[in-house]
C-alpha cells in the first residue's frame, strides 16, 4: 500500500442490501469533488475476472466445493487488484469497490464455513497489506434483503448464493457483524433499511476524513 495515493472503499452487505445503487450515488457525489473514481466490483472487474464471476455464480451440475469456490474468488481478485485496483490507486484515483476480501471472509467463512486461515494466507498472497482505506457495510435483517432481492431477480432466475436459504445469509451477516466488531475504525456499519438518499449521506459521512 505504500506507494498508493488514491484512496480505496469497499462496499459490503448481504444481497439486496443497495450496494449498487449506493456505489452509483457515491461515485456521482465523489465525481463532484473532482475526484477520479473507479467504479468496479467483485468477483469482476477485469475482463478475465468477469469470466471467473460467470462460472462462480452460475448453477450448474457440477459441486463446486467451498474450497473452490474460495480459490476462484481469490484467482478472480488477483487478477483485479494487479491489473486494475493497484494501478487505479498508484495513478491517485479512488477506487469505489462492490465487495471485497471482508466478502470471502463472510460468504466462504462465516456462511460456508471454510477456515478463517485459509481465508488469511490468501488474502495475504494476494492483495499483502492492501487493505480498504475504509468499508462500507450495509446492514438489515435478512427477510428483508432477501425479499428486496427476489423482486428483483425474478422466479427462478437466482444464482448460486441467491439460491441459499436464510440460515445461510444469517450466517453471512453475523459475520460481517464480527468483521466490524473487531475493525471498527475500517469498517462503519450503515442502516440499510434507511432511503436511498438518507443511506448515501451516511455514506459520505463514514468517508468525510478520507477526502481531500
Ligand atoms: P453481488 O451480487 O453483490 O454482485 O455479488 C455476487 C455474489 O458473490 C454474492 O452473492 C456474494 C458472492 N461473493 C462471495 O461469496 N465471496 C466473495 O469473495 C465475493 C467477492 C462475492
């Protein structure tokens, strides 16, 4: 992270929390500082990593174990912080990220249990000390990501994580609730249930230190 001047946010949450819509927001009222942003999320991001995120998400026959299913998100995550995210922030740009490792962490640890070492030798293989500046968690109860969600996709349209039951999700955001517990100075907790309008001048709030 040493040679980094840009400044680096991730957002985080379970499905239908408004990550989206917040990061679109965000970027525009950032562009108005006269920022450069980099709007990109994860897996994705690069050409070769938005292929990684098809076969991930995808349900089809074959099992994808939870280790696999780790590995691809870490292959698809080298291939962005070397080929997008680091040259983002050496050229001083903020990059504006839809999810993160803080992600790996909840997804494949807390909700599929894959061992929180594992999870830390990657992270450390492939990103080392370049962490997010500062994280953004979006947070509600489940039934209501899970309800905003579902609207959204469709019947029968869900991906592989958006197939998961309640438990799984439950599961999901009590670990990200940890991950904020234990760096909370990283990672500001936003009430996802607020508007729209309300949820992005928090938004700015938890990032007014960061600006310039
Ligand atoms: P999205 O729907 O927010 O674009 O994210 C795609 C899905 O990928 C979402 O269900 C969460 C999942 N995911 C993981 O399980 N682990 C990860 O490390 C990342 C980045 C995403």
């Amino acid at each position: 992270m040493s040679q980094s001047v840009g400044r680096f946010v991730s957002l985080e949450g379970i499905e239908g929390a408004g990550k989206s819509t917040l990061a679109n927001a965000l970027a525009a009222a950032l562009r108005e500082h006269a920022l450069n942003v980099c709007l990109t999320r994860e897996p994705g991001g690069t050409p070769l990593a938005e292929q990684l995120r098809s076969l991930v998400l995808a349900r089809g026959p074959e099992r994808i174990s939870a280790q696999s299913e780790t590995l691809l998100m870490f292959a698809a995550r080298a291939l962005h912080v070397d080929n997008l995210i680091r040259p983002a922030l050496q050229a001083g740009d903020w990059v504006l990220c839809d999810r993160f490792t803080d992600a790996t962490r909840a997804y494949q640890g807390s909700g599929r249990g894959v061992s929180a070492e594992l999870i830390e030798q990657l992270a450390e293989a492939v990103h080392g000390n370049l962490w997010p500046h500062r994280t953004l968690l979006l947070d509600l109860p489940v039934e209501q990501g899970l309800g905003r969600s579902r609207a959204r996709a469709g019947a029968g349209a869900a991906d592989r994580f958006e197939a998961e039951d309640r438990r799984f999700f439950e599961r999901v955001r009590t670990g990200y609730l940890k991950i904020a517990a234990a760096e909370p100075q990283r990672v500001r907790i936003l009430d996802a249930t607020a508007t729209p309008a309300l949820l992005a001048r928090a938004a700015l709030e938890a990032l007014a230190d960061l600006l310039p």
